[in-house]
C-alpha cells in the first residue's frame, strides 16, 4: 500500500505532522524548567530500512495473495498499537513482534476466505482496524494482521430513523465526511478519532464525545455484522429489545476474540447547532468533585463535563492560578440550551465555582474548538517525548462517587511513590472525562524522566504499581482503553470466574480453532 | 405461607381485589354494547379444593424441607404466570403444570443448597420472582420453584453514588418503601409493579416507568450478584466500565437459565419535585407518529412519551374524537421542567397536535396519578374477562420509525383478519409504550369474543399472526415481555444463529446438569 501521505510505522499519526526539530526542541525546553528533566537530548527516529524484521512464519497463499501484502512498510505498521511501550519499542527499531503478513480484505468474502484459512492451518489472525490500542490489543508475533481499512463507507442512510449502515473499517474523519452531507455527525471524538476505526471503536467499546448518559459507544449500535469463523452472526435493527441477553453486547468489547466486525447500523446525530459552555473554577479540587457529582446526578445531561484537577488544568488550559476547572458544554441540534447551562452553573456556586468568563452561548454550526484539535493533537508530542527518554503515559477507570476520594488519594500516593523510587521524579496528574450519576471515570497522566536504554523496565514498574492500586481501590482496570494483553493480569482478577468460562466457551463455539487474538481477554 | 391476605392462585394480584360481581357484570354490559361481546355471563372462579394437583414428581429431601412447601396452594399458585393462556387454564382447573414442590429460600446459601441438590438429582429449577411471567418463563411440570420472595431487603444505601444494594426477592412496592426513607426511589413501574421482584425485572429486562432514554431496568444496573450452579458470580460495582464484554448484560435477560440473581447494586433516584405534562392531541395518527418521533430525536428525554391511538385514547382516556393522545410527562428532582416541556409542545403543534387542557405544572412530592392506578389494575379486568370468555390480551415488539408505518398497518391487518376468521370479530389497539431515537416500541392490544371452552385454540391463531407478522415485518419478538417459552419459535427466527450456539455454551459452563429453567431462551 503506497499512498502519497504515509502514516507512521513507528509513532502516531501522519509522518509529516510529527514534531519537527524545533518543536521538539521546545518541548524539551518547557520540560527542562521542573526538576529531573534537564539536560534531554532528542534521539533520531529510526529509518525503516536501518531495521530487521523477522523473518515472516507463514507466506500468504495463491488464494489470498491480491488482497495480501508483505511489505516491509506494511509489516512494521502493523507490528504494534500506539501504547508507550509499543512507541519505545518500535523507536528503538525492535519489530520482534511483527506479523507475518498483513491482510487488507476488500469485502467481507475476503474476510472468510482469510479466517478459512487461518482456521485450516492453525494461524492467529488479529483484527486491526487503525492500529491505536494502547493495550496490546493488535500484538502477536507471527499472526496473520486482518486490516479492514479498505471496508471504509457508509452504505446506507435511514433519514427517517436516523441510523446509517457503515462498514466497520471506516477511519473517523472519512466517517464523518460521509454523514455531513446528510446532515448526520456520529459525534464520536476519541482521541484516537483521527487514526482508529468504526470496527476498532466497537471491538473495545470505546469512549467518546459525550461526557455523560452516552458515553460508549455501546450507546449508538442499532445492529451489528460479524464474521466468525463458524459464520455470520448478524442481528436485527431494532431500537430497543428485552428478548434475550443482547447479542450486541457479547460482541461489544469482545476485542477480536469472537469474530471480525464488518459493519454496524449507527444512530446518528443532527448536527448541533446550539452551543452553551463555561469554564467553571474551583479553588478546592474536593469542591469541584462534588459539584460534578451534583450536574451527574441533575439528569442535564451535558455533553462535556470534564473536570481538571489544578495540575492538568495548569498544563492543558493554561489556569495558573492553581484552581481546578470544570468544563462544561451543551449542546443541541433542536433548542436553545440555555435553560440547561444556568441551571448546571448554579449547581457550580452552590460549591463555591466562579466563571471568570462567564457562559458562551452560541448558534449555528461552529468549527471544532482550540481544546479539541489540541487534545488530538496530544500523541505527536507523546512521540517526541518518547525520542527524548521522557517516560509518558495515561490510565483510566471509573469508580462510585463513594469511592473516589480514597482511590484518587491511593493512585497518587502510589505513582509518586513508584516515580521518586524508579525515576527519581515526576508527577502525576487526573481529569474526570466521563462521568455517571454513581461515580466518575477518572483519567490520569504520569510524566518522568527516563533513563535512555530503561524506559521500558521502568514505566513497566510504573504500569504495575497504577493498575494495582486501581484495582485494590475497587475501580476497573479500563473505562475505554480496552484490556488486550497488557492489562490482562488485572483484568483477570477483577472479572467474575463464572464470566470467565463462559466468555470461554462462547470463544470455543464461535472460534473452535482459536485462531482469533490469541492472548486477549482470556486464554483458551 | 399463610399471610393474611392472600394473592389469587390463579389471577391476578390479591384475591380480595378482584372484580366482584357487579363490577363484572358492568364490564359485561359495557362490552356489550360492541358487536359480538353482547349475552356474556360471567363464570365462577375456581375453589382450590376443588381443583386437581398432579403428584408431585419428586419431594423435598430432608436437607432443604425447612424451606420448602408441598402445600396444594404453593404449587398451585406457582404453577403458571399470569399470561391469558396461563389464565384461562387455571380457572379452568387445569393444574397439570404444577412444580413437584416450592423452595422459598432464606438466603444464599438456602439457594446454594436447592440448586446442588437438583443438579445432583437431575431435577430442574424454576427461578419465581413475582410469577408475573406472561410468557411461560416460569411454568415447568415436576420441576422444583425457587420463589425468592423471602429475600426481600434493601441491604445497604450508598448516598454519595445514589445507587442501594437490594435482594433479588423485593417486590415493587416493598422495594420503594425501604427506599423512600432515605429519600430515594427505583422508579420502575412496570405493569407488573405490585406483584413482580426485582429479580424478575432483571432476569427479563423489565420495562419500566421512563418512556425516553432509561427504559430498561438494564439501564439502572450497577453490578449484580448470580448464584450459578459453578459458583457465585458477582460483578464491581462500577458506573461505567470498558473492561471486555459486560458481564452484567449476559445475566440480564437471562431468565433463568445461567444462574438466580440475588442480588443487585441498583442506581436509585432522587424523588421528583418539579412536574409539568400534557395531553397532545392530534387529528392524524399519523402525524401524533412524525410529532413523537421529532420529540424522540430531540434529546430533550421526558419521562413519559406514550402515544395512544385513538382506539386506545377513546378506551383508555376517554377521548371521544377521534383523536391519537400523546402523554407527555417531564420531572425532575433538580429543576423546573417548563423549558423542557415548552419545546415538546411546540414540536408537537408543528404536527398539528393542540392542547386543550393546555401544560399541566406542578412542585412538590405528587401521589401516583389516577392513570397509574388505573394502569396497575388493568390485569384485573382481564381476569373478569376470563371469567366471561372475552379474549384479552397484549403483544408488543420495537421497530425501527422508517418501518413503523408498514409493521403497523401489517400487524392491525392480520390481526383484524385472525379476530374476524377464529372470533368473528373484536378489535386491536396501539400505544407507543416506549420511544428511542430510532424507533418506537409499539405496545398492541386485542379483545374479542371467545367461544367458551374454545379460547386456547382461538387464542393460539391469534397470538402466532400477530408474532408472524412482527417478524417478518423485521420487529422484535418482545421489547419488554421475555420469551420465556411461549415466544420461542419467533425468538430462534430472530436470534443470529452465532449469538444461539454461544449462548448455549455459555450456559453448558455455568450449568453443566442442565438444570435451570429449561426450555427457556435455548435448548440444550
């Protein structure tokens, strides 16, 4: 696959929106004022051809050759996700887990055809849709990689139902530049929106624009297609249905073990185009939680309610006077939102909030906002970072309100902890990105300093002391990363046994061969 | 169990509230003025004594007696649910179903114990929560019912996260009293509220009071706790959560087959305050249709939405015009409605629709209204109609709004024709009980003359058209009343194939002896 803007191998997103060397040079600059970070020199990213692949296991037969590639570009592409680890990984030119080829199906035949085979000779096939698991979701040395980027339109539009047919492969924005015409938006923002897919979103119930009631996309899946190897496993659009346990949400965060998703019937959204949003700041973080905790429980509904603890709201809005800042945004495509906005806004004096900028309100089709383009933008400086030795990552869950003050305390006692003894430093941050009537989904982000040739053994110390904690805490080891292999260890304790052999034996009905994601979720 | 005021063995709810004979011969006279209603007597309920029980297969062992009952009115009053069918056969002294003994568990390990011994005998288990099954969920010759009425507690109350850890056994009325005092409610109201369990809303993704965006009992579910016959199976109790597939929603709509739920963290409510509704009425059907549907798409989420056409306006509502009804009902325990309210008005006048009784607002604690009452005392009446060989009876699915109009029109044509072929008349009604963004979940109503000691037969025609043509017009089998057995040979049409064979691995692990509620949902 030669196209003319090439996405990289070994980080995020495009090659030629990496950060250039004076970005990285002032992003090293701005690091070097905390303690710890001085002194970072910004490594070479590696040329492809200066790396070894290994040498591939199985070659793709006659019958699947037009849809199959083994070249290198393809190969190192499809090697990782786009976690820390994986980024150092790659970085540092070790590609040991590569597939042995990767296949770019180009309908769903292609899908049975590649899974066929795979069953018949015993080959793991791993279901890649844009290769942005953060959790080792599409790594397995040797695997057939099965990358359905090619099945990437919206087939069908119900205007009236307003719920369109897509196929699963289709990336965010091609998404969305498909429904604009109808007037439609999916409205489904991850960070990962630029560079993951349909398929991918539904396979590890993802999160995405909508800070509260639909926060999953779980939320918007009418029907669901997928290929199994014992077949087709379709079920009907229905809107709402109490017959049986919902076959939709067996495949939903089934991460590839069950089968390829191909295509889903999405509910779509007017577009907005009533806005209303405030920044609201709160010299007490506790003060801020439980004012959340007030707008969570009000049924308002807003679609962004993101609270920033002081640390992240200092880094990522520029609030320097060590408040936290609630952001909140409604918005609507069929009334004024108004009414919605003063009445959370109140909810926030009640708990000692102040609006230095008071509440926008605005109409009409607005662009995407400095905040957003920002945060998708976030990756390309984690790769920077990465060139830099500076260990950076995130982890997430979500737990009751009940639950939160103690389990927010024990995350940042223990990742201190563990950054002063591996690091030497670094510190810790949190921001609410979901948030439910019972308990928020709490999002933390770690920078330190690593050592050059380290960095793997110590965010791994890093890693373990987190998911610990969060699972000690009472919280889940993922609100929206998914599980892969990565966080499989906690995963595995927190999920009930019986969940366990069942999930089990569905995997045997489906995948007698067991040949799909081998290592994710549960073992055979 | 003797209490003092006892619930029919074979009807509806308590015996005391029964229709009494003028009541019966009123709805007699007022039927009769419909053609082929008219010289309706009304028949004697049955005595229990003088009704025969089949001997009982198997009898309690010592180990389990202090909790069981051979007693003729516990097998008698556990040997149907409350659909027609089940209905008709008990009044009409056929007990041939009737459970070999009941099992009315005092705790977990009560439901350990029962549950080992079956397995170890090869005798099945019925899980009976309230018995409001419509479906056959619950009916099974000689097996053992497992009633867990005793388990009957809220347990704990966690303010800060608005959620109560409640036993499966509570009945509707029983579970808001131990709530209320804490201020709190579930508020799941479905028509089976005062004679249905938690558990059994759980086990059949009830349908309950909020006709937007909450609907199912699913919606409210913070974890839950299953005894299967392999082990407890409990869920964290966490808001949100991205961690594989739910395990929750594979016991949701379970009913029964994977394990008896005993337990569950519920997301409770705070009581409304604020209320404002109308009643919207529309010369068009069809445009009280398009006027929902907008309201539906405009996230604005009223508690109440439920359209009635004007069949079901004029019988239900007294509306005498011919109009369609729309019931709009907004609350809140946080904030004034008006703004709400005023925008569904004014989307529904863009159809046509007016007000003649204008918005309706109110503050403060509010008493169920008269349409609630008359709502839960509805099944009453089916069983003085019973009594007086009318068929009565409800059958309801979810479609999508671009095939609502089709389902509609295919569903009233059959089964006008069936009512005319098998009854010589009677009539069908439709409500929307329930609106989704992408489609409505019509609820249909039927009555028609029976032929004494005819009505199974006829009613059988009757029931398999209506199903027939809910499937083929793409709707679902049921959108809040189970499958039980009654509605299998539509849920296995239904049902991807897949979804079926890892459905029925899924409960070989859990359940390897079989023995809980079989023929249910699947077969071995």
């Amino acid at each position: 696959m030669v196209t003319e803007r090439r996405r990289s191998w070994w980080g995020w997103g495009w090659e030629d929106e990496a950060l250039n060397a004076d970005q990285a040079a002032n992003l090293a600059a701005a690091l070097a004022t905390r303690p710890g970070f001085q002194g970072r020199t910004v490594g070479a990213a590696p040329a492809l051809s200066d790396v070894a692949l290994p040498a591939a296991r199985v070659a793709p037969p006659d019958s699947l050759a037009a849809f199959c590639s083994s070249d290198p570009y393809d190969r190192a592409a499809h090697t990782y996700g786009k976690s820390y680890r994986d980024t150092v990984r790659a970085f540092s030119g070790d590609l040991n887990a590569a597939p042995s080829f990767v296949a770019f199906p180009r309908d769903e035949q292609d899908v049975i055809d590649v899974l066929d085979w795979c069953g018949a000779e015993g080959v793991p096939a791993v279901p890649f849709g844009g290769g942005s698991s953060v959790v080792g979701g599409v790594e397995l040395p040797g695997a057939v990689s099965v990358d359905l980027s090619r099945l990437d339109r919206v087939v069908e539009v119900d205007t009236m139902s307003r719920a369109a047919r897509v196929q699963a492969g289709v990336f965010g924005p091609a998404l969305e530049d498909q429904l604009r015409p109808h007037g439609y938006t999916l409205r489904h923002f991850p960070q990962s929106f630029e560079f993951s897919t349909l398929g991918g979103w539904l396979a590890t119930r993802s999160g995405g624009h909508y800070a509260t009631n639909y926060t999953h996309i779980d939320d918007f899946v009418e029907s669901m297609r997928v290929i199994t190897p014992r077949g087709v496993v379709e079920s009907r659009r229905l809107p709402g249905s109490g017959a049986g346990p919902s076959p939709d949400r067996l495949f939903l965060g089934s991460e590839g073990i069950l089968g390829v998703i191909t295509e889903a019937w999405m509910r779509v959204q007017d577009r907005p185009v009533h806005r209303a949003s405030a920044g609201v700041r709160f010299a007490s973080f506790s003060d801020a939680v439980s004012a959340t905790r007030g707008i969570s429980q009000a049924a308002l509904f807003p679609a962004n309610c993101r609270l920033l603890d002081p640390g992240e709201a200092m880094t990522s809005a520029g609030v320097t006077d060590g408040s936290a800042l609630l952001v909140l945004g409604f918005e609507s495509a069929d009334h004024p939102v108004d009414a919605w906005i003063a009445r959370a806004v109140e909810l926030c004096a009640d708990h000692g909030g102040t609006l230095p900028e008071g509440v926008r309100s605005a109409s009409g089709q607005g662009a995407a906002g400095a905040w957003r383009s920002s945060f998708l933008r976030a990756p390309y400086g984690r790769d920077a970072m990465v060139a830099m030795s500076v260990i950076a990552d995130t982890f997430e869950t979500a737990c009751t309100w009940s639950n939160f003050e103690a389990l927010h305390a024990g995350v940042v006692e223990a990742v201190e902890k563990v950054l002063a003894d591996v690091c030497g430093g670094g510190w810790v941050t949190c921001r609410f990105t979901h948030v439910y009537p019972d308990g928020p989904a709490p999002y933390f982000t770690f920078l330190a300093p690593g050592r050059r040739g380290s960095e793997l053994a110590q965010w791994e110390d890093i890693k373990s002391a987190a998911s610990e904690v969060l699972l000690d805490m009472g919280g889940t080891i993922t609100h929206h990363h998914a599980v892969g292999r990565d966080h499989r260890p906690w995963y595995d304790r927190q999920r009930p046994d019986g969940f366990a052999a069942a999930l089990r034996a569905a995997k045997a009905a489906l995948d007698p061969a067991a040949i799909l994601n081998p290592g994710v979720l549960i073992d055979p």
